[in-house]
C-alpha cells in the first residue's frame, strides 16, 4: 500500500509502507457427515495510514467491505474512537466508499477453499493479501480480531456466529 511499490492497489489507497493490501475474510465451516459449507461473516479491507504495518493498532483504518461486489461500503474507522471516521483517504485523498478490491471473487474463492482444506476449525479469520497478479493467501488466524470485523459496521456481530 505504498507509494514505492507495485503491490496490488497500494498506490492508490495507502502510502509508506510495503505491505500490500490486505482483505480480511471470515468464514465459518458448518461440517456435516456428507456435506461442508463455509459462510462468509464478513470482510474488511485494512488500509494504512503513513504505517510500515496494516494493523489498526498502528493508528491505521478499516472498511467494510459488501460481500456480492467486493466494494467498500462505509467509512474508513480507526480503533481510537475518538478519531472521526474518514470518507477519503487521510493522505493520498482517494474516496473510500465504493472502492472495488481488485480480484474480489478471486478472494472469496481462495478463503473458501482454504476454509474447506481444513474444517476441524469452524470459525477462521483469513488474511489475503491484493497483489497485481491476484490474491495471495498470508494466513488464517483461529483467533481472528472480533474489533476489526465488528467496528467497521459499527454494530455488535455475535448473532452472526451463532446462526
């Protein structure tokens, strides 16, 4: 996401930092004895302000992301409350809202089925980085971050898990 680097959409959102862009995608593997099914909780797009790292603890954002069209669907918020919610991009001035992330169902896909290579953890947290060629899976977390998923929509979320 930074100004000196050809990472996915780096250049047009973020700026000092070589950390593309990072999608995160819950998923949840509902496990039968003939059939798995993943359901998508939710997406979030990091984005970084002026930070080396993505994490919102650096002082960095997050969008929600719509999960049929892969676009940013709200403001960019910040983990300090009382910072103000940002519409465009602190630094670089780009529009938040209605932002398409680049490979969108190509994301969804790769969260999927790595959702399904492994069903024993039914609530996973997956970390996809946007690169020029594609997604590209960094990691799945098992004790994913409940703020990034349910501050971007402002609204508690624990009804989704346990549908």
């Amino acid at each position: 996401m930074g100004t000196n680097t050809d990472v996915g959409t780096s250049t047009e959102l973020g700026t000092n930092t070589d950390v593309g862009t990072r999608s995160d995608v819950g998923t949840r593997s509902d496990v039968g004895t003939n059939t798995s099914k993943v359901r998508i909780l939710g997406a979030r797009l990091r984005i970084t302000v002026n930070s080396p790292v993505d994490n919102l603890a650096a002082g960095n954002m997050a969008v929600p992301i719509d999960l049929d069209t892969g676009k940013v669907c709200g403001p960019g918020v910040y983990s300090d409350i009382t910072k103000q919610d940002e519409t465009h991009h602190p630094v670089t001035g780009i529009q938040l809202e209605g932002f398409q992330v680049p490979f969108w169902k190509e994301c969804v896909e790769m969260a999927v089925q790595a959702a399904l290579h492994d069903t024993r953890n039914r609530s996973i947290g997956w970390d996809i980085a946007v690169t020029n060629d594609g997604p590209d899976l960094i990691e799945g977390n098992h004790d994913w971050c409940r703020l990034l998923w349910q501050l971007p929509v402002k609204k508690g979320l624990m009804s989704e898990l346990t549908r």
